[in-house]
C-alpha cells in the first residue's frame, strides 16, 4: 500500500489553521481514498504545524510516523529527528505540502536513523496477564528488541534496492 501525506494550511502564518489528510492507494493507479491524519496528542493541544522545531511540528511528525509504521509506540528519538530532517524543513508559510511514502521509507534508511537505539518505546511494563499466565521478564524484553530490530531491518532494506 502507498501512502501519501498532504498538508493544507488556511492562510500564510504558522497560527493559522492546518489540515494534514493521509490518501492510501493499492497501486499508483489507484485513485485511492483519503482520511484526516489523527492527532496523537502528546505535545500540542492546539494541533499540528510545520516550518520550524516546535511542538506543532513534533506532534506532526510523531503523528505522520504512528500512521506510517502502523504502532503507537513510536519513540521520541525517532520522531524528533523526522521533525528534524523533514517536518521542520517545510516552509512556515506554505499553504499546501506532499510527503508521499518514499520520502519517508529514505528517511528511515538513513545511516543515522537506522543507528538510532530504539524506534519503539517499549511497551506497558508489566503487561497485563490474566491469573494464569506467568510473566518471563527476559522474554518480554526479548520481545520488545525483537519488534524494534523486524521494524529497523524492514527499512534497512530500501538501500539494498537499485
């Protein structure tokens, strides 16, 4: 599946409203169908933004990723640096903007952001455990190394291809 991600402001200054809409095609021919980006509230109550290193743009970028990678538990390292590299590098007073998913599976493969440590935060510690179940510490944290190095590894992959 493909994923473009389109960002609309309604005028010119970084306090006025945004819209960000996310179109998902099976195919490039595929017209597709479009949905509004949900806000992951963390850092901005007042939404998303762009053009600058603020908590609009982190929410922006943290929210674009959670959409992308298909886990809320995207990491701050990791959204931090794609406010960084791509959130923060979109100018302040462009009233509409693209991000099709190619942009962000580069992003990933970058040396840099593959060396970050974890792309997830790990998960509820302790996990909820009905009566009968017993809890194995070093497999849950076996586990959560094992879902961050599968997500690395999947987008480590995009500079082995030509």
């Amino acid at each position: 599946m493909h994923k473009t991600y389109i960002g609309f402001r309604h005028g010119r200054t970084s306090v006025d409203k945004v819209e960000v809409y996310v179109v998902t095609q099976e195919t490039l021919d595929d017209v597709g169908r479009e949905y509004p980006l949900h806000h992951h509230l963390r850092h901005s109550p007042d939404g998303f933004n762009w053009g600058y290193g603020g908590s609009g743009p982190a929410e922006l970028a943290r929210s674009i990723l959670i959409d992308f990678l298909g886990n809320d538990r995207v990491s701050g390292s990791l959204y931090q640096q794609f406010k960084t590299h791509l959130i923060a590098k979109i100018r302040q007073d462009t009233t509409h903007w693209r991000m099709p998913h190619t942009m962000i599976e580069v992003f990933l493969a970058l040396p840099e952001i593959q060396a970050i440590d974890r792309w997830l935060d790990d998960a509820d510690f302790p996990p909820t455990m009905d009566d009968d179940d017993r809890f194995d510490p070093e497999a849950w944290f076996a586990d959560q190394e094992a879902q961050n190095r599968a997500l690395k590894d999947r987008y480590n992959m995009v500079r082995a291809i030509p």
